[in-house]
C-alpha cells in the first residue's frame, strides 16, 4: 500500500509569493495533519483536519491555510511568503487517532 | 499545554554502545507518549509508544518506559548500531487537536564504527 504522498518535494519561492502543498494519506484514513520542521528542531502543529472539518490549529499566522476535500487529500496554502518560512513542511495522516504517518515533506525555501 | 523536552544532542557513540535519550513531559492527565526517528532525508516514523503509566514501549531493540513519578520517557538501547544514527523525536498529543502531536527539538546521534 503506497503511504502518505506529498509534492512538490522541493520548492523554490521568493518573498511575498504564494504556496500550495499537497498532501494524499494512506487509503482508508480520515484525518490529516501538517508540521513545520525548522531546520535543527522539531515538527511544529500547523493544522490537523478529520472528515473535511478543521479540528485543530496550532499558533501559526492567518497567512496560513489548508483544506481537506472528500477523497481526504489536503492542501496548504502559505501566502505572502518570509524567508522564515523556509522549512520542511511534513504532512502526516492517521486511521482518526494513535499513531500518525508522515510523508517525507516539501522542502520550501524562499528566497 | 502539553509539551516535551529532549536533552540536547548531538549524541556521538561508538556502535555497541549503550544510548539512553532523556526525555521529560508536563501534562494534563495522563496521555500517550511517543518517540519517533527521522532518517537522514526522509519523513518521521514512528519507534515505539507507551499508552499509560508504568507502560513500556518497545520495538527494534529500543525501550522506553513511561513513568508518571519521574514524568519522564527516556530512550533506551542496549547496543547501538551505525544504521541507528539518526534524529529522534519525543512526542505527545496537542491538547488543542487530539490527533495531532507536540514534539521535542529532536536529539540527533551519530553511531561510528
């Protein structure tokens, strides 16, 4: 069974641009959720969606958004883009609770 | 909310070395925790998890055991190898989404031969 898919897998953007990450969970999970991981630290909560609904919303700023859409894909959306957005932005997605499994990112850096 | 410290690494060992990554929480309760790896280049995936106190969580030769006196759910193994190197991620759930998770910093080690 394929596990969780995210692209673009690197991406380059200058400041002030727009952004659209994807995200597809393994078959048969409802919930996904995104993490910023900063180099040298740890994955930050960004959002976590189950069932299309947003259920939790870490301290992150109005510039960044997501949706889930039925197939339970989901996509963030950064917009007017800082350098300090540059990181690895990890997409992981669970049965609705336990265990969560991670793709291996997009990397993004803005220039 | 609830939250994890990790001691700080890099964390360098010879292989057959004995490692233990510590690993303290604040709480509400008693919830789940988790260490999770992340390989050079790739996403994170789960070690091992504990789901209440006294719980031990094992896989790949690796333990944690959970312990609500101490709060702590320090990494352990035995005998490490040079296939362990890696960065390792104490976690917990987010109190504000139940199904996601707040992480450690991540202690990195390196295993020479």
């Amino acid at each position: 069974d394929a596990g969780v898919t995210q692209s673009p897998t690197h991406l380059i953007k200058t400041r002030g641009q727009h952004v659209t990450l994807r995200c597809s969970p393994i078959s048969g999970h409802k919930s996904v959720s995104w993490y910023q991981q900063v180099l040298g630290q740890g994955p930050q909560f960004i959002f976590q969606y189950y069932e299309k609904e947003e259920r939790g919303r870490g301290n992150f700023p109005d510039r960044f958004s997501a949706r889930q859409f039925p197939n339970y894909s989901s996509e963030l959306n950064v917009n007017a883009l800082l350098l300090g957005d540059s990181a690895l932005y990890l997409c992981a997605s669970s049965p609705g609770g336990g265990e969560l499994f991670f793709g291996e990112g997009s990397r993004l850096t803005v220039l | 909310g609830n939250s994890v410290t990790q001691m700080e690494g890099p964390v360098t060992l010879s292989e057959e070395a004995f490692l233990t990554i510590n690993c303290t929480y604040t709480a509400t309760g008693y919830p789940s925790l988790f260490w999770y790896v992340q390989y050079p280049g790739e996403g994170l995936q789960l070690l091992l998890k504990a789901t209440k106190a006294d719980d031990k969580g094992s896989n790949k030769g690796f333990e944690a055991t959970y312990r609500k006196e101490t709060t702590s759910f320090h990494l352990e193994k035995g005998s490490v190898q040079v296939s362990d190197s890696a960065v390792y991620f104490c976690a917990l759930p987010n109190l504000d989404s139940g199904y996601a998770l707040n992480f450690g910093k991540g202690t990195s080690l390196l295993v020479t031969p």
